[in-house]
C-alpha cells in the first residue's frame, strides 16, 4: 500500500511539520505501507514573501498531475494549504479521487500577524480546502472543538509521538549550573517568543532554533542566549540541560517540542492555549497559567522523572496506525458533495436573469420592493386608492386589478 503524502513544508526546514511525516515515514512500513513525497524540491521554487526559509514550488497543473500518476498511489494526503497541496486538491478534485487533508497551522494567525488580513478570511479559505476532502485530521480535542465551531466537518483525530530513546534525560549542563528556561522552535512573531524573553526570572534563559525575528530578538535581548538551530542529539541535549521548557505560543496546533521536552525530564511551563492543553494532561508534566512567570517559576519544582513518564504515552508507532486508519475510513466515505463557492451570489444572478426575460429588472424591482400582491389585491402598505408612492413620485396603478 503506497500513500502520497504531499507537503509544501520539507527540508530544508526545521519544524514539527517536517518531522512529524519524517517519522511517520518511518513507521508506516511496520503496518505494509509506505509513504511518497510530493515536495517543493521536486520544481523550481522561489522563498515565501517574510519567510525566505519557507520554498513555494512554481508548479503547473500539469507537473504536478504527471508526478502523481507517476507514483501510482492507492491513497493521496495533503499535509498542507501552499502551492502544492492547492494542486493536488485539485488534481484530486478533477479525477474524483478521495483525499485526506491535515490542520497543522493555524494559518488565518499567522497571516494575520504579518499582514493586515481579517482571520475570517484565512478560515474561510482554510474551511473550503479541507471541507473539500474526504478527512481532515487534528492532531488534538481542543483544536477539533475550536474547528467545528468554524464549519470544518469530517474530523478525525491524529496524535503525535516522540522518539523516547533520542529525547531522554542525560547528564549534561551546556548552559551552565544556574536555572536553565528554554525555548525550542521557530523564531517568528507568531510563536509569541517575545512574551518568554520579557519574563524576569532567575538564571539563564536560552533560545533554540532559526527564523526571520532571530536577529531582531538576539539584538535587542542580549543577555538571552541564541543558539541557531540544532537538530539530533545537539538539540536531546539542549532540551536535557534545561530546568524548564517555556513555551508561550498561542497559534501552536499541538506543539512537537512539548513531547520532546517532557521526554528529557524537562516540566513545561505554557499558556492555556490549544497544544498545551491537550499534552499537558497530567499535573506532574507542567502548570498551564495565563501568568507565564508564574507557570514558569512552577515548573521549575515538578518531578523530572514524572514529567518523562507523561511523554511515554506518546509512541509515533501508535501515531502511524492513528493516520493508516483514518486514510482507510476516509477513503471508505469518499469525497462529499461539490459546493458553489458563491451560491447567494448564484442565486442572484439568476433572478435578475429571469426578471429580465419578463420584461426587464426595472418593473420587476418595482414589483419587488414598492408592492406586492396577494390573489390579485395590492398589499403594500402605502397603496392607498389606487396609488403608491415610490421614489417620491406617485406611481397611478388604478389600472391594475385590486
């Protein structure tokens, strides 16, 4: 069994997105299947506008429908909403084949902290690209809660995992002997990292990974220590030298790094926002608290050992059979029914069409909204004697039958 997997989201970025279908790659064949990339090195590509780490593949119809029969998938999933996963919807959509789609981003957030976009507008188009498939996998309960609210259907959930035997407690200090607070992840203004490096708090604070806000954060935050991305054991062993994991994003779908803190022993300390409230489940693993300081400084007094113990629950071998399962039922129910994307519009346009074909769109505009008439008696509040006023003129309907 061969699924296509595609991803505008691949190497050479580092993110949960990446190493969650790294991984899954890995374990699908122990249930016979194996997994096929649909990835932006496979085309020409140009650096996302604000995020030059990010490629967009400059990609027809056409390249991407031959790769794809090229392949000869049994199952198509589209893991995200760029270039590629909007040509694949596509492709699926005009050959009426079944896909699942994954909601890993909260994009309508993240567009809205760049640009001034509404969020309505993200989650409408968010909502049209995965209300089009056959399943749409969530990675936890308070995001499908938060989802269902918006209109998203066909829900199915898909958990992550974490390598228990890379991430685990070891005896190292790279950061020193005083309080060591961490942060792993993207360095963006989405990931709220500003609301961790502004906490005042003993010890040390140290920031791990790359993106477009490092330099601006490393200048203005120079008594923080920024690291640049790490990824194997240098980054098991960063997150096995700190006291406590800060996580402060509010956008985050689930939260990777959560998992692999809490699997070196680390207690997290975070918002109560979707991701945190899904992971940290168990007292011991961490204290959610709209004061960070306060979480944080919590955090710092929890068991090393019960935090590890909370990260045993989360194996990738479960996570790969949660995925095979939901792709088998999806495809089992196919694809819904096509929607109109305006149909109010629609609708409209075909009266005016019908309005003209009896005599033109001022008399029926008339009709419509100066009287009306039920079994032939006029009823419009202002017909009196015979006349209605419109527009501020008398219109002489006494010709018409009453």
């Amino acid at each position: 069994m061969r699924i296509l997997v595609a991803t505008d989201a691949w190497h050479p970025q580092v993110n949960g997105v990446v190493r969650t279908y790294e991984r899954l790659a890995h374990e699908l064949p122990k249930f016979g299947a194996e997994a096929s990339f649909l990835v932006p090195s496979q085309f020409r590509s140009l650096p996302c506008p604000t995020y030059p780490e990010i490629r967009l593949a400059l990609a027809t119809p056409g390249m991407v429908a031959r790769r794809i029969e090229a392949v000869g998938a049994d199952f198509i999933h589209i893991a995200t909403e760029g270039p590629l996963g909007l040509l694949t919807r596509q492709y699926c959509r005009k050959t009426k084949r079944p896909f699942t789609t994954s909601y890993h981003t909260r994009f309508p957030e993240y567009l809205s902290a760049r640009l001034p976009v509404p969020e309505s507008w993200g989650y409408a188009f968010q909502r049209r690209f995965h209300n089009s498939g056959a399943g749409l996998f969530v990675a936890a309960p308070s995001v499908e809660e938060d989802l269902r609210a918006r209109g998203f259907e066909r829900m199915m959930r898909w958990t992550r995992g974490v390598d228990v035997d890379l991430f685990r407690p070891r005896n190292v200090r790279l950061f020193g002997e005083q309080p060591v607070f961490l942060y792993v992840g993207r360095v963006s203004i989405e990931k709220n990292i500003k609301a961790f490096l502004d906490l005042d708090l003993p010890g040390r604070k140290v920031v791990v990974g790359g993106g477009p806000q490092a330099a601006e954060l490393e200048r203005r935050y120079p008594d923080v220590l920024f690291t640049g991305s790490k990824e194997g054991e240098e980054l098991a062993e960063a997150f096995a030298s700190a006291d406590v994991f800060v996580f402060p994003s509010l956008t985050d779908t689930f939260g990777l790094v959560l998992l692999e803190a809490l699997a070196c022993g680390v207690p997290v300390a975070a918002f109560p926002a979707h991701g945190p409230k899904d992971v940290l489940t168990h007292p011991a693993s961490g204290v959610i608290d709209t004061d960070l300081r306060a979480a944080a400084l919590k955090a710092l007094q929890l068991d090393r050992a019960a935090a590890r113990a909370h990260a045993l629950n989360f194996t990738w071998e479960n996570s790969a059979r949660e995925f095979l399962d939901n792709v088998l039922a999806a495809h089992h129910l196919g694809l819904p029914e096509r929607r109109r994307l305006l149909p109010r519009f629609r609708g409209r346009r075909a009266a005016k069409k019908k309005a003209a074909r009896l005599g033109g769109n001022r008399a029926a505009s008339i009709h419509a909204s100066v009287w009306g008439t039920l079994g032939g008696t006029c009823v419009h509040p202002k017909m009196v004697s015979g006349k209605c006023t419109f527009k501020g003129r008398d219109a002489n309907l006494s010709h018409l039958p009453h």
